[in-house]
C-alpha cells in the first residue's frame, strides 16, 4: 500500500536573485511613475502653448518678471497675453515649448529606462544611452532659459526678463555629473566585454 501526500504546486526554479527581483519591481513602480509624470508634463505643455496663442482672458498675464496665471487682479505692470501682438504670442509659444520640451524628454527617457530595469537589462548599452541623454537634457533644460532670452531679446520681443535663477546652475552641474557617470557606466561594459574575449 503506497501513501501519497499531497504537497501543492511546486515553486518554479529560477536563477533571479533577490536583488533582481526588487530591482524589476522597482523598475515598474518608477516605469509607472516617470509615465505618469510625463503624461502631465505633455499635458500642461499643451495647455500652456495653447493658453499662449489662443486664450482671451485675463487669467494669464506676463510682466518684466514672470508670467502670472490666476484670478483676481494681476501684480502691476503685468498684462494679459490676450493683449500681446501676433508677433508676441508665436514667440512665447515658442519659448514654452524650447523651455519644456528638456523636462519631457527627460521623463521620457527616465520611463525608458526603468522600464528596461523591469525586464531585467541593467548594465547594457540602451541603459547607458537613457542615462547619458537624461545629463544631457539637464543641462539643456538649464541652459534653455538663456537660450531663450537671447531669442526674445534678439527680435525685440522680450518681455519677462527673469531667466537668470540658481537652480539653473545646479542643474547644469547635475546633468554634467549624470552624463559622466553614464560614460563610468560604458567604460565598466567595454572593459567587461573585453575581458570575456580572453575567458
């Protein structure tokens, strides 16, 4: 007589390690997040280049300091957008698509790249290049109010004249420490690579 105990489904084999495993959760949560993040800096990008070219109202209005967007009465010495000139309002919608366009591709590649954490790519080339275009987009999102300034005051058009700002300057250095890191990355996978030629 033969006794047979059930012992329930048996847990698959795998050679994934702890880490790898939390590293692809948290590759999805991040995925997740910088998605969302970029979803509604697309969004607020929209509005914004819309509300620049098209909005009537006295809600959005730009000063020699900054634009000012609510309700109530604006500070002095602002004015609506809606009283701008054509020439005024293609410019700044123009600015604020130069002046975002580094944060949504920033998201964007972030969202990439945990997304390749997620299924398990770590140390490969594609990581590598997420990385190095974030320290690149960093920095042209630092420098990008400069930019930006040069153009409005180049055509005569510039209004706001606060560009100059500290964070700027951190984030340059950021973006240059990011990108050097990414470059640490690559050489750690040449010189890896190499070595396996001589295994």
């Amino acid at each position: 007589m033969a006794f047979v105990i059930p012992l329930g489904a048996l847990a698959p084999e795998t050679d994934e390690s702890p880490a790898a495993r939390r590293l692809r959760v948290a590759g999805r949560l991040f995925g997740a997040v910088f998605g969302i993040l970029l979803a509604v800096n697309v969004t607020l990008l929209a509005v914004a280049v819309w509300a620049v070219l098209f909005y009537g109202g006295d809600h959005l209005q730009i000063g020699s300091t900054s634009a000012w967007v609510g309700a109530g009465e604006a500070p002095a010495g602002f004015r609506p957008f809606a009283a701008l000139s054509l020439n005024h309002r293609l410019a700044y919608g123009l600015v604020a698509l130069v002046r975002a366009a580094p944060a949504v591709m920033i998201f964007w590649n972030l969202r990439a790249l945990f997304r390749l954490y997620e299924r398990g790519v770590v140390f490969a080339r594609e990581n590598t290049e997420r990385i190095q275009w974030v320290g690149v987009l960093l920095a042209a999102d630092a420098l990008a109010p400069f930019a930006c300034h040069l153009f409005l005051s180049l055509t005569g058009l510039e209004i706001d004249r606060g560009w100059l700002h500290a964070t700027s300057f951190q984030e340059l250095l950021l973006g240059g420490m990011v990108f050097v890191i990414a470059q640490v990355m690559q050489l750690g996978r040449e010189i890896e690579a190499d070595r396996a030629q001589f295994v």
